[in-house]
C-alpha cells in the first residue's frame, strides 16, 4: 500500500477493556465454552507418564509478534507472544495465552552487513562453493 494511501487508525481506547493485562489467559473456548484444548489434553498425557517436565506451557507458537511501525527505525520494540489451541468439542482455534514484552533490537542501515554476515563476505559472490565457476562474476 502506497504510503499515501496507508490508513491512520488511532488508538480507540474505549474499545480496549480496562481488566485486560499482560500476561493474558482464557481459560475456554470463546465459541462453546468448553475448558478442554487438544494440544494441551495430549501433554497433560505425556506429562503423567513422565515424558516431558510438568512446568512447561503447551500450545501453538508462531513466534514474537512485533507492533511497531516497519518503516521506522527503533532501538526497543514492544512485542507480543501469543499461543494458541484448538477446541475439543467444537474445533474452535483460538489464543489461550499471550504475553507482551519490550525487546532490544539491532538497527542496520544500509550497507552495513547484517547479523550472521561477517564484514567483507557477499553470499552472491565470489568463488561458487560448489565448484566451477560463479556466472555471476565470471
């Protein structure tokens, strides 16, 4: 979207209950209500027969989900990190917990080489690894 064209959506705070805070549960599903999830049924069984900790929070991860605007440059970042399980009796997949957190984050301007990339190495370039010659720079 061009960024002209790039809504501005203000933060409409009526809309966001005053309870709500970090970190966030929901103890059953939003469509039924049931209290059982298939992901952690299935730990809580390898739980009893001791093949995994009793500690550990079960569901489906995607990974830290940042909220900030992709445009700008920012040294700390809120992010949120949600997990996810699936209704037992419905089938209903829903978010079950989530958390928010404030990451440091590296800032690469351009030209500079980035993390995993050691200065003075193009991974686009040079001698193929594989033998013969590179068509890029031959």
């Amino acid at each position: 979207m061009p960024e002209d064209q790039v809504p501005n959506n203000p933060v409409n705070n009526e809309n966001i209950p005053g309870e709500f805070t970090f970190p966030h549960s929901w103890d059953a599903c939003p469509n039924c209500g049931n209290p059982e999830r298939v992901i952690e049924k299935i730990a809580d069984e390898e739980k009893a027969a001791g093949k995994m900790p009793k500690n550990i929070p079960v569901g489906i991860q995607f990974g830290a989900i940042g909220i900030t605007d992709p445009r700008t440059p920012a040294s700390r970042i809120p992010i949120i990190n949600p997990r996810f399980d699936i209704c037992t009796k419905c089938g209903t997949f829903y978010c079950t917990y989530v958390e928010k957190q404030t990451v440091q984050t590296q800032i690469q301007l351009p030209g500079q080489p980035g993390p995993g990339m050691p200065p003075g190495r193009n991974p686009f370039g040079g001698r193929n690894p594989f033998g013969g010659n590179n068509p890029r720079t031959s």
